[in-house]
C-alpha cells in the first residue's frame, strides 16, 4: 500500500509539473492547452511524448515514470496479498 501511494504522489507531482511546464513553454494559447491537456491526462505517454518534442521537462518525467513503476509495483502486491487471503 505504501509503494502504491508513493507512486501515486510522485506521478501526480510529475503530471502537475509537466503540465506547468508545457503552459510556460507553449507558443499560441492553443498550443499551450493541448500539451497542458496531454500532459494531464495521457501520464507517462504524454510526458514521454512531450519530452521528445519539446526537449523540456526531464526531471518531472523521471518523477511520473518512477511513480508510475511504484504505483504498479505497489498495486501488484496488495492484489496478491488479496488473492492468497482468499478461500481455496
């Protein structure tokens, strides 16, 4: 539960930061709302692709892709912790 809560944190941190991020950088309004949008919702994709892109934001990249590990990691264990509690 706590690898999952962690991951969950750190990805969100990372999601907020990357969103941040694609608002300073963008150069019309229009830009700057999809990235922003990309960003938000399309985690660790839309990071990954907009690191490519842009070349900016590693760093909130690195955090929404050890989150994201963590928030699996975490989720992975807790169902197995679930399925060997339950009855045979």
């Amino acid at each position: 539960m706590l690898f999952a809560s962690l991951g969950g944190l750190l990805t969100l941190v990372g999601a907020v930061w990357l969103v941040v991020i694609a608002i300073q950088t963008g150069q019309t309004n229009g830009e700057k709302v999809i990235w922003a949008l990309v960003n938000f919702l399309c985690q660790p994709l839309g990071g990954i692709v907009f690191y490519i892109v842009k070349r900016e934001g590693l760093i909130p990249l690195i955090f929404v892709l050890i989150g994201s590990l963590l928030l699996g990691f975490g989720n992975y264990s807790f169902m197995m912790d679930m399925m060997n509690q339950m009855p045979r």
